[in-house]
C-alpha cells in the first residue's frame, strides 16, 4: 500500500534561481543594521523587488508562476518527493496564514506551499490536484509558536482533516516550521497512530541547494524514536516487576528498525519470557546462544530456578504461586534427583509418579515395608514417605536438617490445604508454612535454598546467586539503560 505524506513548510523550504545560475533561499533573511544580507537579499535583487516581506515576494512568485516555475525548488521536501514520489498516494502540506493583526503574518508560507504544490504536480505524474492537499495553521487564531495550541490544533486535524486507510503507511516530514508545531505534530501523531508513523529527517546542505539541488535527507525511520527516553523507562519499570512480555512488546517496534543495534536484548527478553513460563530448559537454550553462561549440568539446576520464580511470584504479590513454586521447586528437585541417582531401580512416567523397583532393597533394605505390606510388590509409586526415606537414607544429612523437617511436615501440608480451597494467601501465611520461626522473605528464601542445597551438593549463599535468571535479568537491565536512539531531532532549533 502507497503512504500518505504529511509535510509543515516553512519560510526556508524554497531556491530560486537567478540570472546568473545560482540558487538563493527565498526565506534566509538574516538582518545587518536593518538591511537583509541573507540569500532572500539576492532573490529580492534578482526580480528587482524593494521593501518587501517574505509573503509579498512568494505571491509575486506564485502570481508569475508560469515564468518562474522552472527556477523554483523544494530545499527541504524536494529530494524526498525526488526519491519517493512514486510511493506516495496522498499528501498533505501544511502551511501557516495568520490573522492580519499578527506580527508573524508576514513570514506565513500560505503562497510558498501553493508554489510547491505546483512544482509536484507538475514534476510527477501520479501526484495531482485530487490528491495534494493543503491544510492551513492561523486562520483560526492558532499560534504555530504554541505547542498547546498546536497539539489541540493537531489533534483536531488528525481526526478530521487527515484521512488515511488502516495499515496505510504514514510518511512525516515536520523539517519546515517553528519548532512548536513541529513538536506538536510529532507527539500528536505518535499519541493517535503510534509505531504506524514513519518520519523523514532533513540535514540541510548549503552548497547542494546553491546548485539547486535540495538537502540530503534520512529516512523514513520510526516514530517511536521521539518516545525511546519515555519507552526506556517504561519498559525498566516493567522489568522491575519481572513482566517481560509486557517489555517486550513494547520495545518490538524498535528491535524491527534495520538501523537500530539492539544486540542480545530481544533474545534475553525473549528468554525472560519463557522463564516467567517455567520453561527453564528452553530458557537455557535462547539464554545461551545470546549471551555467556558459566557450564550447566545436568537438569537439577532448575530447583533453583523454581524457587526463585516463587521468590519473584511473592515480589509480584503473588502469594498462591509463591507458595506452590517454592513447594515444587524441592518437590520436583527430589524426584529427579531419585530418577538421575537411581536409574537401575526408579523408572520416571510422563505426569505420573515415578515407580521404584523393589531390587532397591538390595541397597537400602530399610525400605522393605513399603514392598511386603499390605502385600509383596516387586515396584511402588515413589511419593510421601517412601521419598522421605530413600532421601535420608541416600543422604543422611537430610534426616536431621530442620530445613527438611519443615518442607516434609508444615510446607507439605500447607500445599496441600491451600491447593484445594479457594481464595488467597497472606505473605505470613507462606512464611508460617515454612515454620513459625520464618518472619520474612529472606528466611524462607534460606530455608529453600539449604534444600536444595543438600541435595545438589552446591553451596550456594542465595537463591538469586543461585539463578542463572537472576544473572540474565541484571544483564537484560543494564543494556536496556545503556541503549541508545538517535532521532537526528535537530528541528527544534529551527525558527521558521
């Protein structure tokens, strides 16, 4: 689909060529002692005018049209309809015709738009009468030096005197023009059409348009760089909160630039996702191929990942999935810890118990009740108390840890009370649960974290030294801080 263009003129978006071949800017007029030296003085000579304001000589323009037509040029605007006209579908030229009573009357570019409306009909074929527009800042009262009348301007001429077709590109140059409207037209436009919005940026070159020859440009690039300072900090406090599909969605827009250089945060805000989902293994694997990661063994890592996200659940307020994570992150942690220390006798089933053969008695023959009574079985679901036991007689450490103690009894049973009745959990409710003597996060992340500890054989000092997330996310916050995007935003400084 073709876009729809809209493009401020401002007093320095028109050459004239003179007699002798070079091109002056009809609006520079720069003053000395009261008398212009800028190139509007050549211009001015050139046609033999005298005591004229810029609105006066672009309506003698305009008026002698036919003589002039070939001698006039876009600076700013010409190149991009040199290089995109074929592209473009619509456009809409916004030009300043203020009130009599106001001083700045006399710099309006009501007759400079009209010049350059011409000179694109008459130079491109698909571009026509039908499908130019001018749309006019002033006649109202509206001040173009005014960012709050310009946005409201703005805001009304979005709705109703712009139309533009869903999914239609929209092409914005806003060189041209006091700063303020410029400014307007960039935060209205990005307020009602978001990242639909593409802008050209114009540097201008002096010795190009003294050729007749218009200034270089960039573009057309996305709007939302204007927002990238507001976004950024959006998209960190996001993160604080640890929602990265949130982040992610809104920076995507950025990541599709060919310009931009976002290195390895798209894939680690990508893998922060599918952490948040518990696909740790799948984490791992995007988490790796972006970034370095110290060696990873086998699958008992993901005890720590668990607990952590039950750690990140309670910083959410989420007190139910705290509880649940932090439970299943040692729960889980046992069954493959058997299944990986144990291959000969426990036998893993997909969203079942594993089953434990009872040749385990050859090596521990404590655990033969749980294969004679109430009759003799060759294997067993391995759960409850046959779990508790084979882990302590595995490792002894377990049977006196008060940690285990704890997570076997009041945990246990905590799980299993909140997981089947309704509402919600207090955040004492989840410390308590992990024994009276746990007040805060800090001892119920301890008790956790000494687990899994004893049953990995890791010395970890905490769960979030422990995470391979925690790392990932410290990495994922400080190159989002340390990007940056260039706008080439020079229009500010241009007054007219």
């Amino acid at each position: 689909m073709k876009s729809v263009l809209i493009a401020t003129i401002g007093t320095r978006d028109l050459m004239f060529q003179i007699a002798s071949g070079e091109w002056f800017n009809v609006g520079d007029d720069r003053m000395q002692n009261g008398e212009i030296i800028g190139e509007q003085a050549e211009v001015l000579s050139d046609l033999g005018l005298h005591n004229v304001s810029f609105r006066e000589l672009t309506k003698y323009l305009l008026d002698n049209i036919d003589t002039y037509i070939e001698r006039l040029e876009p600076a700013i605007t010409g190149n991009i309809f040199n290089k995109n006209a074929s592209e473009i579908e619509k456009v809409y030229l916004i030009a300043t015709d203020q009130k009599p009573e106001v001083k700045q009357r006399e710099k309006d570019t009501l007759y400079t738009t009209e010049i350059i409306k011409k000179w694109i009909i008459r130079k491109f074929q698909n571009l026509n009468n039908d499908n130019i527009s001018i749309l006019y800042v002033g006649q109202d009262g509206t001040n173009p030096s005014d960012f709050e009348q310009m946005f409201n301007w703005w805001r009304k001429t979005w709705r109703k005197e712009i139309h533009i077709q869903p999914h239609q590109p929209i092409w914005v140059c806003v060189k041209g023009g006091v700063g303020q409207t410029s400014e307007a037209a960039r935060v209205s436009g990005l307020s009602f059409y978001g990242d639909r919005i593409l802008f050209f940026e114009v540097q201008q070159n002096t010795r190009a348009n003294r050729n007749g020859i218009p200034s270089d440009y960039s573009g057309p690039f996305l709007g939302t760089n204007y927002l990238w300072d507001r976004n950024q900090k959006q998209a960190l406090k996001l993160l604080e909160s640890y929602d990265y599909t949130e982040a992610y969605d809104l920076l995507e827009p950025y990541f599709q630039q060919p310009s931009a250089n976002f290195g390895l945060i798209p894939n680690l805000l990508k893998a922060g996702k599918l952490w948040n989902q518990g696909q740790f293994e799948r984490f791992l694997s995007l988490a790796r191929s972006s970034t370095q990661i110290s060696s990873v063994q086998g699958r008992l890592w993901m005890a720590y990942e668990q607990a952590y996200l039950g750690v990140i659940r309670l910083r959410q307020k989420n007190t139910t999935e705290a509880m649940l994570h932090s439970y299943r992150a040692i729960e889980g942690l046992l069954y493959w810890w058997a299944a990986d220390s144990f291959p000969d006798y426990v036998q893993e089933r997909k969203n079942q118990y594993p089953l434990i053969k009872d040749s385990i008695l050859q090596k521990y023959p404590s655990l033969k009740n749980y294969f004679t009574k109430p009759e003799r079985k060759t294997e067993v679901k391995l759960q409850g108390w046959l779990l508790e036991d084979l882990l302590n007689e595995a490792i002894p450490e377990t049977a006196n840890s008060i940690d285990f103690q704890k997570f076997w009894n009041s945990a246990k049973d905590a799980r299993n009370n909140f997981s089947h009745r309704l509402g919600g959990l207090a955040e004492e409710d989840v410390f308590e649960a992990w024994g009276e003597d746990i007040i805060n996060s800090e001892q119920w992340q301890k008790r956790i974290l000494n687990c899994i500890n004893l049953v990995t054989g890791k010395s970890f000092k905490n769960l979030s030294q422990a995470s391979i997330f925690s790392q990932i996310h410290t990495q994922v916050l400080e190159a989002i801080e340390k990007q940056e995007i260039i706008n080439h935003d020079n229009n500010k400084h241009q007054s007219s």
